[in-house]
C-alpha cells in the first residue's frame, strides 16, 4: 500500500482526468451524437418499414377478402342475369308461340273466309253464265222455232187458243 | 487524501542524515555481496519494474538508448519548465530559476547544487518533491490515444452523414458501440435513464480498451497499470454516480426500506461505506489486472534468458505467446468489466424502486 501511494504521481492523475474529461467532451459532441442518432433513426426507419409491410400485408389480406365478395357478388350477379335470360326467353319464345298460332288461326280465318268468298263469287259467276247460255240456247231455240211461216203461225194459234176471251 | 504522504516524507527524519549514510554504505555493501546472477536477477527485476513504470522520456529501445526526452513541468514556488533531458537519466542535477532537481528512481526530488539526496531508515528519500506536472510517457501516450481515439471515431461518425449503413471501418466499431449501449447500459441503467450516460460509458470502455492495448506494445507504455490514471477514472465514475443519482438511492444508502428500524442503522455506515469501496473496487482491480499481466509477462520473457537450455526457451516463448493472446482478451475484458460496473453503479444511481 506504501508503495502504492508512493507510486501515485499527482501529475499523472492531473493530466489524465483533464484529457480524459476534454475527451469525452469532444467525443459526446462529434462522435457519439452523430453515431447514436444514426444508429437510432435507422433503426427507427427499420421498424417503420417493417411495420408498413406488416400494414401492406394486412391491407393485402383484406384487398383479397374484398376481392373475394366482389367476385362473389360478380359470380352472383351474373347467375341472377343469366337466370332473367332464360326466364327472358322462356318468356319471349311462349309469347312468340301464342303469337303465331293467333296469327295462323287469323290467317287460316281469312283464308276460309276468302275462299268462301271466291267460291260465292264463283258461284255466282257460274250462275250468271249459266243464265246467259241459257238465255242464249232459248234465242237460237226461238230463232229456229221462228224461223218458218208455218211455225209462227201455229204458234200464234196456240198462243191466241190460249188466250181466254173473258 | 493520497496525495498527504508525501507531504509526511517531505518533512519527515531531517535530523537523521548521519543514519541515513549509514544505510546507504549497508546498502552498498549488500550489493557487493551479491553473484553474478543474483547481479542479473536484480538487473532484470529493475528493469521490469522500469518497463511498467511512468518516465520522463520516451523510450523506443532502451539497450540502444533510443528515445526522445519529455517537457519537464514543475511547480515549486513558480513554474520551471525545462527537457528532461537535462537529468541525463538521473545522472546529473537539473537547475531551473536557482533550484535544484535530481531524477532518483523515476521520481524527481528538490536537491542542493551536488544532488545530495538523503534518506530515511527505509532508504526512502526524504527530500522534498515538487508538485509536478510533467508530460511523462504516459502522458503523453494519453493524449496520442485520445487524439486516436476522436479521429478514429469522428470519422466513423461522418461516415453516416450521407448513408445510415456502416461502412468499412464502421462496420467493425458500430458493433462494438451497440454492444456497449445493448449489453451494458440497457440492461444496467433501463431504458428510461440510459441515454444520458452513453457519452461516457462509450468514452470509458474505447479509452481504456485502446490503453490497454497500447500497453500490449513493446514501447512500456502501460497507462492502465498506473494507479493514478484508475484512480482518475473511477473518481470521474464517483462523481457522476453521485450528481446524477435520484432520492431512492439516498433512500437506500441512509434509510434502507423494507427491513426493521434497528436494521436500518446499522445498515447505514455499510452502505455509506459501499459507496467509496465500489470506485475504489474499480481503480484497483484495472490498475492489478493490467499490472499483474504485464508483470507476469515480462516476467516469462525475463526467463527465457535465465534459461540456457533450448527445450526450456521454447516452452517458455510458447507460454509468453499464449499469455500474450491472454492479455488481448484481458485487455478487452477489463475494459468490459470497468465500463460494465459504472454502468451498474449508475443503473444503482438512477433505479426507481416501485416495490416500496
């Protein structure tokens, strides 16, 4: 222990505690804020990156979930439309049906009808020209039965035999 | 307080200088008496005791005598500023403004014109000791190491002005800085309170770390395994401990909760006494730590000359390289160890104690 403080140089300890202070002084001022401070805002800006891609993770999730109800609802949305399509055209295709046959029983009403018409007419026609050929036979029948004296004479008989002086 | 002895040897046994020949002609003699190998023992043993020592010049090769002298500063009623080389290695009497300075055993002493030095029954010089502010080696190693220290780490500083990724040399100190704030500070002080202690925690660890390994080279310049550069850091530790602490550490050291009231009185003085004997656990265990290596080393390079048998020289140079990857890793772990118990003093310092 003598020999301890007899080593002890006053010098020593004065020269070291103000080097060491001067030191550490100079280092708190130019080294170890920089370092500190760098070390601290990378490993702040660390974890707010990993915390966004934590975040972008969690919105990834949540864009698939919603991703999925759309699709969902698409896939939904178009079931219903194609189920409207075919009722649509159940529909349409009945209604077509009903249509044609009013319209082929119209026609086939009108084509009775006008045949109807055109056989009275025909008819008609027939009956007209079945008159004139008759009254055409009668005139020849006249003109031959007339065409002597003797006929018309005995005619005339007849016709005034006939006729009743009253 | 450490500082009062020597005032005690200034002015202590004036009257006695007759006994003190005495003992220097029995000192004389004893010398005499010893073998040629005993003479080489002690001349190894002083020259390790040199090796650790402070001095005033800077020794790069003593057997050559190459080396550069160191501005001696004294104060002795003014200043005397002069070269150490003026002492010629103890040799001679250095004047400065009419007084007289002899160089005996590393130390300097106030002398007459001869350089008489006179001792006490210890051989102990009595002569007075001027304060003495001198640039000693370790001095002078001290600021070259801090000088070091701050370039090596505002560099590394600058490196993230553009980028927040270490690069090249940042690469191997950003861990370290990180162990220091995650493995000692953290979990020593708490989240809450450990910024404020970053400054010098970091400042202590690199300063210690980087002297110790500047002791490792051949130069002896061994600043740690000096008492008063411990005794500087852990009063500094000391100090901030007591500055910086909150009520519950008054609380626990004067009135310590949650044991009886006769408990508490005589915790008292033990706890008040733990306050001096944790920094002075500290200046000690770094000044013996780094000591004790450097003394066991030189001690085992020492035997490899004591040794003329070939088969003994390689065990002993194999043993002097494994302790010399010991002391590296002493070197680490001291500075380990010192920075991790001021944290823990601090952590004492500032910890709220919600249980009471």
């Amino acid at each position: 222990m003598e020999q301890l403080l007899n080593d002890f140089s006053v010098g020593l300890f004065f020269w070291q505690t103000i080097l060491f202070v001067v030191l550490l002084f100079l280092l708190r001022k130019f080294a170890w804020k920089p370092i500190l401070n760098a070390v601290n805002e990378r490993e702040d800006s660390i974890k707010s990156a990993l915390d966004s891609a934590e975040d972008a993770k969690r919105e990834m999730a949540k864009l698939k979930s919603t991703n999925e109800d759309l699709l969902n609802e698409a896939r939904g949305e178009r079931d219903a439309m194609l189920k409207d399509a075919r009722d649509m055209k159940d529909k349409i295709v009945a209604e077509a049906k009903v249509t044609a046959n009013e319209q082929a029983d119209r026609i086939v009403a009108e084509a009775r009808e006008s045949i109807q018409h055109e056989k009275m007419a025909a008819i008609t026609e027939l009956k007209n020209q079945v008159a004139i050929l008759s009254i055409e036979i009668a005139e020849k029948i006249l003109k031959e039965e007339l065409s002597s004296a003797d006929k018309q004479k005995t005619i005339i008989d007849n016709v005034v035999k006939d006729i009743n002086l009253n | 307080m450490l500082i009062s002895p020597f005032a005690l040897f200034a002015n202590h046994h004036e009257d006695k200088a007759e006994h003190n020949e005495e003992e220097v002609a029995h000192h004389e003699e004893v010398v005499v008496e010893l073998t040629e190998a005993e003479k080489k023992a002690a001349k190894r043993k002083a020259y390790i005791k040199h090796h650790l020592q402070d001095s005033y010049d800077f020794t790069i090769w003593q057997a050559k005598g190459i080396g550069f002298p160191l501005p001696v500063i004294l104060w002795d009623e003014g200043l005397h500023l002069f070269s150490s080389s003026k002492f010629h290695h103890g040799e001679t009497v250095a004047e400065s403004k009419g007084n007289f300075y002899k160089l005996y055993h590393g130390k300097i002493y106030k002398t007459d014109a001869e350089g008489t030095i006179s001792y006490d029954e210890h051989h102990h010089p009595t002569n007075a000791k001027p304060l003495d502010f001198s640039i000693t080696k370790n001095v002078l190693t001290i600021m070259l190491v801090g000088l070091l220290i701050f370039f090596v780490f505002k560099r590394f500083a600058k490196s993230y002005s553009n980028n927040l990724v270490p690069r090249k040399g940042g690469k191997f100190l950003e861990p370290l800085v990180l162990f220091v704030r995650d493995e000692i500070a953290i979990p020593n002080i708490g989240k809450k309170h450990y910024r404020k202690y970053m400054s010098y925690l970091l400042t202590v660890f690199f300063f210690i770390w980087f002297l110790n390994l500047a002791g490792m080279t051949p130069l002896g310049i061994g600043v740690t395994n000096n008492i008063a550069v411990t005794f500087g850091l852990a009063l500094i530790t000391f100090l901030i401990t007591q500055f910086t602490s909150k009520k519950d550490y008054w609380g626990h050291i004067f009135w310590m909760p949650g044991v009886p009231v006769p408990m508490k009185f005589v915790l008292a003085p033990i706890e008040l006494l733990g306050v001096f004997i944790k920094p002075f656990a500290l200046m000690i265990r770094l000044y013996a730590n780094m000591t004790a290596g450097h003394i066991v080393l030189m001690s085992l390079i020492g035997l490899l000359y004591v040794f003329t048998n070939w088969f003994a020289k390689g065990a002993f140079l194999g043993l002097t390289l494994f302790l010399s990857i010991i002391e590296l890793l002493v070197a680490f772990l001291q500075a380990y160890i010192f920075t991790m118990l001021t944290a823990l003093y601090f952590g004492g310092a500032v910890a709220e104690h919600d249980d009471h």
